[in-house]
C-alpha cells in the first residue's frame, strides 16, 4: 500500500507545474543553437513535460468528438476506443506518439512562381506573415470608411500582400454581395486570379470543400501539378472543447489526396471554451492539435501538418473576445514553445492583431508586442496581417504597419555578430582622440546591413512640421493606395482558367444553394 502511494504522489508530482519550475531561468533567454535564434519562453523543462503529459492524458483517458464516420472508423482500426459517451474516441498515447514521429517536421509552401514557395522552417530561423482572415468588416485605405467586406475588398487585399516583402501568403476572407452559403468559394476565387503567392483556404461548409481544391487544382494547372506544387493550404479547426466537425475531418481527408498542407487550428477561449488561466487555456490547444495531427496520420499518412494555436481570452466584465490582451499574449507564447519544444511541430499563430477598432496607438502597442512575444518563441508563421477588433476586421494601411513590424522583428531576432571584424578591434583598439568611424573601412563595408523601413519614418522636428506633420500612417496610407493603383487589372491567370473557375463558382451556387433549399423544404414539410 506504501509503495502504490508513493507510486500515485510520484506521479502526481510529475502531472503538476509549481511557480518555481515556471519561473526557473531556464525558462528564459533561450538560444537555438541551430539556427542562431534567440529564444524567450515561460515554460522551462519541467513544465513542457507536464502540459506534453496532461494532453497525452486528456486524449487517452476521456478522448475527443469524432462526427465523422469514415474517420470513426479508421480511427478505431488504428487502435482507438469507445468513450464514456456518444462519438468520444480515446486517443492511446502510442497513437499519438506514432502521429508526432511520422508527420513531416518539414513543409512547403507553394506559390504559382517558384520565387514565391516557402519551406519551413526557414533555414535562417526566422519566420513569414500571413494576411489575417475570417474578418467580415474593411476599411478603405482611401478615406477610412468602414463597410463590410466585399470582393473588390479581397482584390485590394491581394494587391497590397502581393507588394508586402514579409507576407508569404494570403487568406481568403469571408465577403458579402454573394450567397452566404458559398462566400468562401466567392472569395478564393477573386483572390486566387490576383496573387502569384500561396494562398490559405478556409471552407465555410462541408459542400464546399470539393469546389475550393477544384479551384485550388485550375489555378494551379491541373490536379496532377496542384499535388506536386500545392499552391494552397486548408485551415482545419477544432471545436472547442474538445470536438471535431465533419466538416474539418472532411478538409483532412480531401487535402490529403492532394498533398495539401493542413493548419490544426486550435482556437479557444478561456473563460469559455477553456479554462479560466493561461495554462489551461495552452493545454486546451494542445490536446485539440495532437488530437487533429493523429487524425492526420490515420486518413492522410504523410500530409504536412501546421500546428496552429490561435488563443482567446474572454473579458470577464464584458464576454468579449480578446487576442491581445496579457493573458493572450502568453498563451500564444507558451503554445508555441510547447509546438515548437514539445512535440517538434511546425507551429503557426498569430503574430499581429489587436483587441481595438482602428488603427491607433494602442493597436500598434498591442500588435508589437504580440509580434515580438511569438517570434522570440519560435514561430514559423506569424499570422493575422491587417486585422484589428480581434480579428472582425481588415486594414490594408494596417497591413502596410504589420509588414513593417515584421520586418523589424526579422532582423531583430538575428543574433549580433561577436567576431573580431564585427568588433572592428584593430580600429577601436588604436582610435585617437576626438577621432571617429564615419571614413572606417568598416563602416563602409556594414552600412547597408542596418534595416532601413520603408512605412516608418525618422524625421526631425522641422521636417516633421515641413510635411505638414506626415506620419507612418499617412506612408502605409499611400504605399497601400499606390499598391491597388499598380495592381494588374487582368489578374495573373489567362483567360481559360478565369472561365473554368467562374464555371465552378455557378457549379457551386447551383448546387449547394439548391441543396439547401430543397433540405429547407423538407424540413418545414415536416
């Protein structure tokens, strides 16, 4: 009986996080050795292994919400079992620790030219940006009025990414003045015809996935190419807690004949769909994610996974959903250092956002910080590029912002070089009095390694008052103006695919918009 005790504290002991062991230096000024990255994490050792653990648990011991029949099945054959209720499969550990060996830890992201593909991770270490999505409202660079998002809004949103050197991809958002049913088909194919860069497919209904890859397969050349070159990514979301839709185990299962990589996206909200602290908030993430990679594994062996944690936190006094807020931003931390250091994923969140309508100082305070937090803790893609009301809403000047933070943040997380030429210790060592290092040879041969902005401006005061007090807003301002301007009218897809994919859109407003009329019918008949 002693011996079963000790057994059970032992292992109690090992399922907890004390305030030390989160606190403990380990924790922080962390450094890749690999790639030359600094790395900043609250979660040292100890804790990334007891959060690794409780998602393991979760899974094996009270499991996951499969609707999806062929999934259900398959998932069982791999070894999964009943749970205590309808639709509950657990997950075994051995499962999911097969899933996290097998699933590539390395992912190509495709553009139309190869100038535009993207590997992760970057061989440099660093990171690349997203547009953000999902935001129904927009506002006009040219005269910051707000309407809702609509298709000439995603042609300007492509032409400004398309210009922006830290964007990598584009999402498509949502977009009204067409059926809602199928606004995500509506949308991909606007954008898809006016960017060369890799866009981000985000189905609304479980009909629409199909016309999506279609249009996906037609921008790409052909099904064959599209599998070889996919030039296109499929967001795939948990439900939180603890669920999964047919919907997205459906997007695995159709991304998956194509090779396309899929984004597990996790998105709760603490105080809602999570619990009320940081650490459970993360630990909510990570049990979704390891559930959806090991889905992965079992219908798509072999299809890059993203691993995505975009984290929530409601606002006690008001309900609302906040993404930028403390607790958020160390979540978003703690999320993906445990991706990163505790399973070895490919890990994806936001990287730019605010919990505020324009674009003010409080959103360009809240969105560098988050930047700043998630790229110190290893993030390969920084999403969210342009979004503002925690992610209800899409400002291209905003965009113009967030490409310049990025760009900062890139250079910033570069480790300074500490070598005797960097030292320039033959100069510094002999320098005379008074003397300086305008005229050194060194100088001259580092002066065009500083980042140079090209949105934020470094003005003295005369000049400041001389441009009738210009500021980086009223440069995003015009360099997001200038980009629609030059934006190609015809788009960069000949005229037989814009036909083929204006022919799949009919295709799909006839079908799914007649399917759901006929299922109206039917049900007020009985």
């Amino acid at each position: 009986m002693g011996k079963r005790s000790a057994s059970r504290r032992s292992q109690k002991r090992k399922n907890e996080i004390t305030h030390e062991e989160i606190a403990h230096p380990d924790a922080f000024n962390l450094f890749d050795s690999l790639v030359g990255r600094p790395r900043f994490g609250f979660l040292g050792e100890a804790a990334i292994e007891t959060l690794k653990n409780r998602a393991f648990e979760i899974l094996e011991e009270y499991g996951f919400i499969f609707i999806h029949p062929e999934a259900t099945k398959a998932l069982k054959n791999a070894g999964a079992q009943s749970g205590t209720d309808a639709n509950r499969l657990r997950l075994p550990r051995s499962l999911v620790e097969e899933a996290l060996v097998a699933v590539p830890k390395e992912v190509s992201l495709y553009g139309k030219k190869p100038s535009f593909d993207i590997h992760l991770p970057r061989k440099d270490g660093g990171f690349i940006m997203r547009t953000g999505t999902g935001a129904h409202g927009y506002v006009n660079p040219e005269n910051g009025q707000y309407r809702n998002l609509d298709l000439p809004a995603v042609a300007e949103i492509a032409a400004v990414g398309n210009d922006l050197d830290e964007v990598g991809f584009i999402a498509h958002p949502f977009v009204y003045g067409v059926p809602e049913l199928t606004s995500d088909i509506h949308g991909l194919a606007t954008l898809i015809q006016r960017t060369d860069k890799h866009v981000w497919i985000q189905p609304y209904n479980k009909e629409n996935i199909e016309y999506l890859i279609r249009i996906a397969a037609i921008a790409a050349g052909g099904e064959q190419k599209l599998r070889q070159r996919p030039l296109a990514s499929c967001i795939t979301c948990s439900f939180s807690p603890l669920e999964f839709k047919f919907m997205d185990t459906e997007v695995i299962l159709q991304a998956g004949k194509y090779g396309m990589p899929v984004h597990a996206c996790s998105l709760p909200s603490a105080g809602g769909t999570a619990p009320l602290s940081v650490s459970g908030l993360v630990l909510m993430a990570a049990a979704e994610i390891l559930a959806m990679v090991t889905t992965a594994h079992v219908l798509a062996p072999g299809l890059p996974v993203i691993a995505t944690p975009l984290m929530f936190t409601l606002d006690m006094r008001t309900g609302s959903a906040l993404q930028s807020c403390v607790e958020s931003l160390q979540a978003a931390s703690m999320s993906i250092q445990l991706m990163k250091q505790g399973f070895g994923l490919p890990a994806h969140t936001y990287g730019a956002g605010s919990d505020t309508p324009d674009v003010d100082v409080q959103s360009m305070a809240e969105r560098s910080l988050l930047a700043q937090n998630v790229a110190l803790s290893g993030a390969d893609i920084l999403g969210g590029i342009g979004q503002l009301e925690c992610a209800t809403v899409f400002s291209p000047v905003q965009a113009v912002l967030d490409n310049e933070v990025g760009g900062m943040m890139r250079q910033f997380i570069r480790v300074p070089d500490v070598s005797e030429e960097s030292l320039n210790w033959n100069e510094i060592s002999k320098i005379r009095a008074g003397g300086h290092f305008l005229d050194s040879p060194h100088t001259l041969k580092f002066c065009r390694d500083q980042h140079t902005p090209k949105a934020f401006l470094r003005q003295d005061r005369d000049g400041y008052e001389a441009a009738n007090r210009r500021s980086a807003f009223d440069q995003a301002r015009e360099m997001a103006l200038e980009s629609i301007r030059n934006a190609p009218p015809e788009g960069f897809l000949g005229e037989d695919a814009k036909h083929e994919i204006a022919q799949v859109v009919i295709d799909a407003d006839q079908h799914i918009l007649e399917k759901a009329s006929s299922h109206r019918g039917a049900v007020s008949v009985v």
